[in-house]
C-alpha cells in the first residue's frame, strides 16, 4: 500500500496527466493517415519516368547561389521510401505532428566524385524539384512546400500537406528528407580534407569538416534511424521520457533551434545513455529525464567528445582533433559522423545552463516544479534581458564571399555578431546568444539564397550584476602595451581615449557618461556603436528592445526617479526634527517611511515643489506651477505609556490630538507649513508633503493576540493595516539593493496596471509583492536585469499563474521555517474549502502569503475578486502576447508599443470621461481617451473653480504668503467622484485609474446574492440612462461626457 | 483645548485609571450613534436628490435652446456614426492592446461579425432617431458646471477641502470637545449604571478581557502575579513528566502509524482530486 502512495507522487501524478495531452498515440485513424499519405507519395514518384534528364535548369538560382560546377543526372526512381522519425518510434509530442520519411537518393544518379564543391548538394535538390513537381499533380496532396533540414539552407527538404485531415492531427504534414546511403567514399570526407576548391587561403586549400559533415549526416541518416528504432522498440518508458524532453526544450526556444537541440538529438543522446547503461529497464520515464538533464549539464565526457562504440579505439590525437573541429562531438555508431556538427559553443553552454537550473529547480521545489520545468514558457523574449534585432533584408555584407563555403553565410555573420558583441560589451554581460532563423517555408529555394534574409536576426543577452553592466568607464590596456593600445584602437575607434586614473594608470579607455536615471542605456549606447563601426550597419536597422516604454515614467522629458536622493535627505531631515519635538508629553521613538516613492516603487515620485518651502520659494515659479501636492506617508511610533485610553474611538483621537501638537511643534520651531483636517496632518518641508500616522502598538496586540474576534478586527483596522504597511515597506526596502531592476519594474507594472483601470482591484502593494515574487523566485529564470524582460514576466505571471489552487508565497530570504509554510498552507486550503464545488466565487481569489502575512489578509483579501481577476488574467495575457511578438518580431512601430499601455473601452457598459485638465496632475495622463462607441448620454462643462496649475495671475501676484496658502494638499478629484459614486451607485462597478487617467470605466454589477438583487429590484429596473445621468450629475464641473456602451441585457 | 493637553499630560504622569465596564458601554454608544447618523445621512441624501431634481427640473425648463442646440449635435453624431463604421480596421488596432482576448484567433469571421453588429448599430441608433424624437432631449443630457452649485461634484469637494481645514486651533479644540463630551457620557453611564445596582442591591461584574497584566508596560518590569504562575506551570511540567509517552504502548504505535497511513492517504486523495481540477482547467498542455 505504502509503495503505491510513493509511487504515485504529485509530480508523478502530474507528469502522467501531461504525457496523456501531449503523447500522440498512434491511432488507426492517425495509422491511415499517415499511410495513406506516404502511398500517395510513392504513387506520384513511380509516376516519373526512369531516365529523365534533369539539369541545372530546373534550379538555376539555387546552383548558382550554392556554387555547384556540375549538376546533371538522369533521374531514376528511389530505391527506398520508409517512414522515420519520432512516428516510427511512437514519440510524437503534439502539437508538432509532423512524421519524417526517407527516400534514398539512388547511386546512380550520382558519379563518385559529387561530394566535391557542393555538386552532391546542387543534384540533391534538383531529385528534389522533380519529386516536387509529380507531388504537386496528386489530388490527394493539398500542398507541397520547400522547408530545410535543420535550417541549413543547401539542404532543402519537402513538406508534403495531404487533402485529408484528422481532427487529432491538424496541422499534419509528412516531410520528405533525402539520404545518401553509400553515394560516397567515407574517406574521402575525412575532417581534415579540403572538398570545396574555393576554399583556400594565400592559395593552400584549407580543410572543409562541416562541409563534409554534411554530406556524412545525410549518408548516415538510414542507419541512424534503424539504430533508433531499435533501441526504442518495446521500451515505452525511453519513449515517453523522450517525450518530456522534447516538452522540456521546446518550452526552452533558445536551446530547441538549428544550432542546439532538435527531437532527433534528444534522442540520440537518449539511446546514448542506455547504451552506455546509464539508462535502464527500471528507470520511470521522470527518472530517465532527470538523468539526461544531469548528463546533459554536468557531464564531464563533453569535453572529449561522445562515442558510441566502445569497443573501437580511437587515439587520443584523433579525438583532439575533433574537438578541435567542432565544439561538441557525438560521434554515430557506424560511420564517424558527428551529428552534433551544427551546435555552437555559445548554443551549447547555454543548453548546459538550462539543465542545471532545471535540475535545481527539481531539487528545490519538488512537485511544484512541475510547472517551471514543462509548461513554463521560458522563450526568447522572456529569458533575456537585453534584445537585439538586426534587419539585414538586402545587406550584401552578410554573404559578400559567397552563401555557402565550409559553412553558410548565415551561420558565419551569427558568429560575427556574437564575437563582436562578446568583446564589445565583455564583463558587462553573461551570455550573448545570437540566432537567425531563415527558412520562413514556403519560399521558392529554386531563385536562390537571397530572399533568406527576410527574417531579422536576433540577439538575446542576459547581464551580470548591475554594477559592471551598467559601468560608466571600461578601462584597456596599458598606454605603453602598443600592440593592445592598436587593437583597442582599432576595435572602438574615436570612443577610445587616452586617460590618467586614480591610482594613477595611463590606460585606453571608454567612457559613456550619462545621467543616472539612464544608467540602464549604456548598454544601448555601446552596442549601436560597436555594430555600426563593424557591420557597416545603418542604425535604423539596429533596433534595441531597452527603453521602448519608458515613455510612460516620464514626467515633463525626464524620470522622476531622478529626485529619489534628494527626496531621501529631505526625509531623513523630518525624522530628525521628528525625533527631536521636546514640547510634545510623548517622545517619538520611530520614524519610518511607508510610502511607495520613499522606497523608489511609485509611478511618479512627487517632484520638489516650489511652493512647499518653509521660507521663500525653492527657485523661479515655473509657468505650469501645479496647485496640488501628493503628501507621502510616513509613520511615526510614540514612546509607550501606560496612559492610552482602551476604546478604540478614543484611541483614535488621541492619535489626532498627538499629531495636531506634533504638527504645530513643527510648524513654530521650524516654520514648516502645517496642513491637517480632522483625520490626518500633512507637514510641508523643502518641497515635499508628508503625512503622519501614528502606530499605537497597544491596539495591535489586542488585535494580534488570540482573543481577537472578527469585530476586534474591525474595531482596529486602522493599527492592523498600518501595521501591515511598515512591514511590507521594510521587507520591500530590502529588495532594491540587490535587484535595481525591481524599482523600474514594479513602476511599469503599477502603470500598466492603471492604464487598463485596475487602480481599484488590484493594490498597489500587491503590484509590488508579484514582482518581488519574479525577483525572489526567479527560477526557472534568471534574475531579470531589465525592466522590459521584467515587466514581460509580470504579465505572464499574472496570466499563468494558477492562483485558484495554488497559495503565492513570497519569500523573501528564505526565512519562512517548514511549520511557517504548513501553517500558509492551512489557511489556504482553509480559504478553498468552502468552495469545493463552485471555484467561480473564492476569496481570496488571489492568495497572497509573506511572513508578516501569512493568511493573505492585509491586500487581496477583498480585491480583486473572481470576477476581477478573471478580467486582469484576460488583459495581462493579451498584453503578453502583444509584448512577446513586439520583442522578437520586425515593428519598429512605436505606436505599437503604446498599445500595451491603452485600453479598449468596448469592455465595459459605459464610460465616463473627465476633463483632463481639471485632474491634479495632468501631466501624469497618457494618453486623453476618445469613445467612439455607443451614444453620448451627458455632456458637462468644467468648473471654473479648481485648476490643476496657478493663474498667472496668481504667479504674477508675487504674495509668496497667499500663493502658499492656495497649494492645496491632497487634493484629489478622481479619488472623491469615485467615493461618492460608490456611495450613491450600488448597482454599478466602478473601474479607474488612480495615476491620473481621465475615464472612468462602468460595468453594472451584477454579482449580489439573490436576496440584494431582490432587494434593489427597483433600482435595477431603473433605466440604465437616468442611472448615468445621476453618475453624470454626482461629478458636475469635472465629468466631460458619459458614453453609454452596451445596454445591460434583461435576464 | 487646555483640556485634551491636560489628557495628554495625565497619560505620562502614571496614574492608572480603571475602565473596565467603559469598553462595553463604549461600544454600544457608538452603535446608537452610528445609527444616529446613519439616519442623518439617508435624510440628507434624499434631500439632495431633490435638490438634484429640481436641478435637472431648472434644466429641462429652458430646454427650448438647449433642444437646438442637442438637434444640431445630435446630426453631427449621427455623421460620426456612419463615418465611424468605415475604418473598423482602426478600431481593431486599438483592440490590439487587450481585447484581442476574446477575438482570439479567428479575427477575420469575428471582424466581420463586429462590423455586422456596428452596422446593426448604427442601424438601430437611426430608428432610435427617427422614432423617439420625444427623446431627443434626454440624449446628450447637458451638465452644467455646477460652479454654483454646491451639493454636487467639482465645487462640493472644492468646499468640503476647505471645510475640513479650519486650522489646527479648532481642530484641537474639537478633539478636546468630543474627549470631554465622551468622558461626561461615560461618566454618567457609570453613575446610573451604580445607582441601579444600588437600587436592586446588587453590584455589577464585569468579564475582564485579556490576560492579567504581569509587566508594566512602559519599564516591562514584572508585576504582581507574575512569579505564581510561573510557579504553576513549574508544577504542572513536573507533572506531565510522570505520565507516560506516547508511543510506550504498541497499541499507541500502531495507532500512530495508522494514523500515518490515513493521513497519506487523505492526501493522496487531495492530490489526485487537485489534478482533476488542473487537467478540467487545461493546466496540463504546454502549448
């Protein structure tokens, strides 16, 4: 019984579930597709007569490009036409059905010595073009199209569509890939011989291997097969296991390209292992994963190169030289080809480097790694950090000496562009990964190779830590080392300088001085530099993913953020005052920022304002002087006393009372204005507002204590929340030291999360947890380091994440003990229980768990909803997509871009818009909203009594006293319409945003019980035009116009 | 004023005041008050909607201007409408931005169907012209500034800005005011509440909530009954030494272990009912 349990384990459970979506088992249905396909085929070929005189004709654009002297035969039929593949092996892993065949090219048409200058290549495809033309008559063939083997562009293969189609398979096609069994003498291919004339240096021939492993992989593809289908006959598990890994690398699309892995690979290096009895019969397919990853990522066996045979002796000179050759080396088990010719040593660390994380992943997490090692997309354009995309449609550079010599052109500007980068950027980054794609199927290969360059080539490289990628100086060589001085000369041209350091070095150096709110575009900087010095590239053609939405964090041309030193000594100066008050009966003993701009996570960190001075004004009164001020809160703690009253009411103002004689301390000694209503006090100091809290531990411990009742925690809201607050903003101060991209990160996100009028659902504190989340539990990436890759993560998560059955644990230094995570755990499964049968209506929907929360009460335990969160899942997906396909695909298009940041207003049943320049700051708007949906219900006109900047009447005044007393503190418009609404309008939700946008979003609201329905059933019937009208009619003087959208249907 | 500064001040001085019965009391006040304004508000809501009323009333009577005026941007929408209908294909760009998660893929047959329902739209909006044209007016229903007007909107937060902010002076002096009337309040309550039980002869005891304070709170120095519980838990440990343990018995072990295997079990039952839930929610397909 016991070893049932074990066995079925949560993760074995799962991968179970997995294999069954994405195992295609072979059907008879899906049996006589693929039959009835490959008959079709072999019909359409016997059709062709023996004998026919092919020429160069048929393709000259390909021969030409491919440098092929010779190029004629008479064709003659296959000799042999079987399937291959993942489907002869019965692992095919939707949703990619494709099945391979082989069709041997026959001896024949072939003369011994067509291995030379690329002639085997040019006859290959032309048996190919007259195959295609035969397929392209059958009736039961829908389409017949060129694709290449492994993106290499001289060796073109048929896609073949048949007319029919099974629902199991929808997008099944059969490709036709050419062998060459025994055309050639093996030795003739030796790696070290020269086979392609033209490829010679100062007139001595130099050695051709990947050329002849070319010719070789094609020799050897039958053999190869029979090897495979061997080894996986009768043994489920490998197949299966070879199934998870191709789940595994696909998820991974820099590792599952031309240059790295592919389905043929993975298993090769699979039935390495269980020849070399590293696999066995026992094994579980998760097993034979794990150990493959293991293999894969920590072997040592690497470095010399992979046999298969192990009886045969290879010297060690020869397994030197192989090495030498090819950066990884697998050889085959007949023949000595290495079918790994075509994986690059960056593409390889790289792959090496995702095993290792996805082993620690398995090590770390157990059966929750699940998720992050096989439905995870860990894509390009999420795994990087910095993205490079080069249009090189029509550059004549890239195959200036000619398309295909020892290896493609492409292959070689690839490696160009990453040794340039490599040197340009050096320690900066971690990893620099280069791939072009360019087989787009469907091209006709018979004009040649020039059409390849459509697709843009793209660059991905992920940074080292922040301190050297973002370094202003790169310091050379020495001034007297006169050889490396000419070469860092040579490599940076003009942006070399000669300069004398501190420690008093004369070296060559580089300087990319800037501002530091720009720090994160040098990177930028050097990489447009070192590409257009070296790739004669126009820079128009150069487009960097970097700094395409800081658009939206601009205030006025420059980022806020830049204000964020002097906003902190402004701050320590209140404390200090703070702690210093003698005329109030209580000392305060703490002093600690709450607020998001205090800890450099708000959208917009207020700027110095002119009018907020204790003396004076703070420099010349600007014409856009704006009338409002944002206040920051800040929280301060009194000594204890055993004298605080015990009911809450009085408690509460109490605290009034304090601050009130705090305020006024403040406002004698030190001549800083005071600003307090009943609630709450605002003190004014060199620019800035701050409002006080105080934190009265006393009422809290009654709170946190057992006898603490639902009404207790009513009664002391205000100490729990505020408590709940110091600790967030003391546990999210510790994550901007190590992670600089988090404030930049959590800024797009807040503004992305407004911009889609999220502001009431979703808090600003849990913007900033999910993001800690990305920074805290990175795997199965790496730390983001860019605010782009970041934000693109935070979509995702926001999208992806399983948040009806999973609790989201933030765990900032791994300081949560195991009963911390049981006790987590509990209440999560405490929240779901009750909800079984119905997930539609479970709160928190979004389970949110910290070590100073651990019940997810303090942010999502009202909002968002179900029904909210439902919508944000919808938004932040669209919003990914979107951000996926601006990354990797050719849009320089920036309008694009604002795209992400714009929201749709046909989601919602009305909309109200505001006039713009009666909100606080208008400047925060992005873009003014337009409706052009619907009928206008109400029209209004703006007050004339509130504008967001000074007259210039007022300015021209010069009463500093009187324009002072008009700075209105806290003023906010937007937040007051919405509490009225909301206090007026039960039937109607309310969406907005809270930065400062000037539309507000209505959905009626139709999620009360039955009861309140029952109750308000005369509201509801009320007409949904006189309900806007009163919506219109509770914002006068700031409501532009209310759209009616969608007439609520009668249910 | 003087008063709340006189409150502050006996809070430092340690004098301990004893307000046991004031939590309770305390609290049904503040419910009766609650009500109290509850009521006030709905008075004061339903006053303002007839202000409202006779707003829109004012409104509707010198509509004969206004009703030009609504004609006239009534055509000019009608204008808009159709020339809106053309360049769906902008309208679908916007969409890029987040709609798209309904379109999904199929956008051609859903474009087509959207430019149906906008026709369909506009079609109807005609109808709705031609037909209502009682309606009209309500159409565009003009707002006006309410500069004057000082319930609703932009001049109403404008003026409760201001009204909130009287100066500290005043502020503190209705803090000191409320603390004073609070006090009185509870006081009273106090008094009849002890003339009753005197009446009756009976005293009032009250549930005293929370722990016995064993430290002082400002100097965290232990007081008075602190040293005997410690004592107690002393005796109560030793105790508990003397018993058995747990798993003395074989019975007890065998139970524990069974105990063991159902608690597995239920939690292999938990885990394959959670799969069931992310296979019906498609978690288990990687593309």
């Amino acid at each position: 019984m016991m070893e049932e349990l074990t066995a079925l384990d949560p993760m074995t459970l799962k991968v179970s579930e997995l294999l069954k979506e994405v195992h295609l088992q072979t059907s008879s249905s899906f049996t006589k597709l693929v039959e009835d396909t490959v008959s079709a085929i072999r019909e359409s070929i016997n059709q062709i007569p023996e004998g026919l005189e092919v020429t160069a004709k048929e393709a000259r654009g390909f021969v030409r490009d491919i440098g092929a002297d010779k190029a004629e035969f008479k064709f003659k039929r296959p000799s042999y036409i079987e399937v291959c593949g993942s489907y002869s092996i019965n692992s095919i892993a939707r949703p990619d059905t494709g099945v391979d065949i082989l069709l041997r090219l026959p001896k024949e048409c072939f003369n011994e010595k067509d291995y030379l200058n690329h002639r085997y290549h040019a006859k290959r495809f032309l048996y190919l073009c007259v195959i295609k033309k035969f397929l392209k008559s059958s009736s039961s063939i829908s389409k017949v199209e060129w694709s290449t083997f492994q993106n290499e562009a001289r060796k073109p293969v048929l896609l073949v569509y048949p007319a029919n189609n099974i629902s199991e398979a929808p997008e099944f096609f059969v490709r036709v890939i050419p062998t060459a069994k025994s055309l050639f003498d093996v030795s003739r291919l030796d790696l070290r011989r020269n086979n392609i004339r033209a490829l010679n240096q100062d007139g001595s021939t130099l050695p051709s291997p990947r050329y002849n492993t070319s010719i070789l992989e094609d020799m050897s593809l039958e053999e190869n097969n029979e090897f495979l289908r061997k080894t996986f006959a009768g043994w489920k598990e490998l197949g299966e296991a070879l199934i998870l890994l191709k789940v595994w690398a696909r998820q991974r699309s820099s590792v599952y390209v031309h240059d790295c892995l592919n389905g043929f690979l993975l298993a090769i290096i699979l039935s390495y292992l269980a020849t070399h009895e590293k696999i066995n019969k026992t094994m579980r397919p998760l097993q034979m994963f794990r150990v493959t990853l293991d293999f894969i990522g920590n072997s040592k066996l690497w470095a010399r190169g992979l046999y298969f045979h192990k009886n045969v002796t290879i010297t060690k000179e020869d397994r030197m030289k192989n090495i030498e050759s090819f950066p990884v080396f697998l050889c085959d088990a007949h023949s000595s080809t290495n079918l790994t010719y075509r994986i690059s040593k960056s593409a390889f660390s790289e792959l090496q480097e995702e095993a290792v994380i996805t082993l620690q992943c398995l090590g770390k997490f157990g059966d929750g790694a699940f998720e992050d090692i096989f439905t995870t997309n860990v894509d390009f354009s999420s795994k990087y950090d910095h993205y490079i995309r080069l249009n090189l449609k029509g550059s004549k550079e890239v195959y200036s000496s000619g398309f295909c010599l020892d290896d493609e052109c492409w292959r070689l500007y690839e490696k160009q562009v990453h040794d340039l980068l490599s040197q340009g950027l050096g320690d900066r980054t971690k990893s620099v990964r280069v791939i072009w794609r360019n087989s787009s199927s469907g091209c006709s290969l018979e004009k040649g190779f020039s059409t390849l360059d459509r697709e843009p080539l793209i660059v991905g490289i992920s940074m080292s830590t922040p301190e050297k990628a973002f370094r202003v100086v790169d310091i050379g060589p020495d001034a007297e080392d006169r050889d490396a001085v000419l070469k860092f000369r040579k490599f940076w041209g003009e942006k070399a300088e000669l300069r004398r350091f501190q420690d008093g070095r004369i070296a060559e150096s580089t300087v990319w001085e800037t501002k530091d709110w720009t720090k994160h575009l040098i990177l930028k900087r050097i990489v447009e530099h070192v590409l257009v010095r070296h790739l004669s590239l126009s820079e128009t053609n150069i487009t960097q993913i970097v700094d395409q939405l800081d658009f939206s964090l601009l205030h006025g041309g420059t980022d806020p953020v830049s204000f964020f030193p002097n906003l902190l000594g402004t701050f320590e100066i209140l404390e200090r005052r703070l702690r210093s008050i003698e005329d109030v009966p209580l000392k305060i003993s703490h002093v600690q920022p709450l607020d998001p701009a205090l800890r450099s996570t708000s959208v917009f960190p207020p700027e110095p304002h002119p009018l907020a001075n204790e003396k004076g004004s703070g420099g010349k009164l600007s014409k856009l002087t704006s009338s409002c001020i944002q206040p920051l809160e800040v929280m301060i703690q009194l000594e204890g006393s055993g004298n605080w009253p015990k009911d809450d009411v009085t408690i509460q103002k109490t605290k009034s009372a304090f601050l009130l004689k705090i305020g006024e301390s403040l406002q004698s000694n030190w001549g800083m204005r005071c600003d307090a209503t009943e609630d709450e006090v605002v003190v004014l100091l060199s620019g800035y507002a701050f409002r006080l809290k105080i934190l009265h531990e006393r009422a809290l411990a009654l709170v946190n204590s057992g006898i603490a009742t639902q009404r207790a925690k009513r009664v002391f809201g205000a100490d729990k929340s505020l408590f709940f607050e110091s600790q967030h903003a003391s546990m999210i101060k510790g994550l901007l030291k190590p992670y600089p991209a988090y404030g930049p990160v959590v800024r797009l996100a807040k503004r992305w999360v407004a911009s889609h009028l999220f502001s009431a659902s979703l808090a600003d504190e849990t913007v900033e947890l999910l993001v800690a989340y990305l920074f805290v539990k990175s795997l199965p990436f790496k730390t983001p380091c860019s605010r782009i890759t970041g934000f693109l993560r935070f979509l995702r998560l926001l999208a992806d994440y399983d948040w009806t059955f999973s609790p989201m644990v933030i765990d900032m230094k791994d300081d949560l003990s195991p009963s911390d995570k049981k006790e987590i755990e509990d209440n999560f499964r405490l929240s779901r229980k009750g909800y079984a049968g119905n997930m539609q209506n479970i709160s928190p929907a979004m389970f949110l768990a910290t070590s100073y929360d651990k019940a997810s009460e303090a942010w999502t335990s009202s909002s968002p909803n179900s029904m909210e969160l439902k919508r944000l899942i919808a938004y932040a997906r669209s919003s990914a997509n979107l951000l996926t396909k601006l990354i990797c695909q050719d849009e320089s298009d920036s309008l694009r871009w604002e795209c992400l940041l714009r929201t749709p207003f046909n989601n919602y049943d009305a909309v109200v818009l505001l006039h713009g320049d009666k909100l606080p700051f208008p400047r925060h708007l992005l873009f003014p909203s337009l409706v052009n949906q619907g009928r206008v219900v109400a029209r209004g006109n703006a007050s004339k009594s509130f504008s967001p900047f000074f007259s210039s009447e007022d300015l021209r005044g010069r009463n500093l006293q009187k324009l002072k007393d008009k700075l209105m503190v806290d003023f906010d418009p937007l937040r007051l319409y919405v509490t009225d609404l909301k206090r007026e309008f039960s039937t109607v939700k309310l969406w907005y945003d809270a930065l400062g946008g000037d539309a507000i979003g209505l959905t009626w609201d139709r999620s009360g019980s039955k009861k309140r329905q029952r109750d308000e059933q005369e509201d509801e019937e009320k007409d949904p035009v006189s309900i806007l009208k009163g919506v219109g009619e509770a914002g006068k003087g700031f409501v532009k116009s209310v759209h009616l959208v969608k007439v609520p249907k009668l249910t | 004023m003087r008063n709340s500064e006189l409150d502050i001040k006996r809070m430092k001085s340690k004098k301990k005041r004893r307000e046991n019965e004031v939590q309770v009391k305390n609290e049904e006040e503040s419910h009766e008050r609650n009500a109290g304004a509850g009521k006030k508000k709905r008075r004061r809501e339903t006053k303002n909607n007839d202000e409202s009323g006779e707003v829109v009333r004012v409104n509707e009577g010198n509509t004969s201007m206004e009703v030009e005026k609504v004609k006239k941007r009534k055509k000019r929408q009608r204008k808009e409408i159709v020339a809106k209908t053309a360049p769906v294909e902008e309208s679908d760009q916007f969409d890029d931005g987040s709609s798209r998660q309904k379109s999904g893929k199929s956008n051609k047959s859903k474009k087509d169907k959207k430019k149906n329902r906008m026709k369909q739209e506009v079609a109807s909006e005609r109808v709705d012209i031609q037909v209502e044209t009682e309606k009209q007016e309500e159409d565009a229903y003009c707002l006006s500034s309410g500069d004057e007007d000082c319930s609703k909107g932009m001049k109403k937060w404008l003026t409760e800005y201001h009204e909130n902010r009287p100066g500290l002076k005043v502020l503190q002096q209705r803090i000191d005011d409320f603390i004073i009337s609070h006090e009185e309040k509870l006081e009273e309550e106090k008094k009849e509440r002890e003339a009753l039980a005197a009446d009756g002869g009976w005293t009032v005891v009250v549930h005293q909530r929370g722990r016995k304070k064993t430290t002082d709170p400002e100097s965290g120095i232990a007081v008075g009954s602190a040293v005997p519980i410690a004592k107690v838990d002393d005796i109560t440990t030793k105790k508990k030494r003397r018993e058995v343990g747990v798993d003395f018995y074989r019975f007890q072990k065998r139970e524990a272990h069974m105990n063991e295997i159902l608690q597995l079990q239920s939690k292999f039952e938990e885990d394959k009912k959670r799969i069931q839930q992310l296979r019906a929610a498609r978690k288990f397909r990687p593309y």
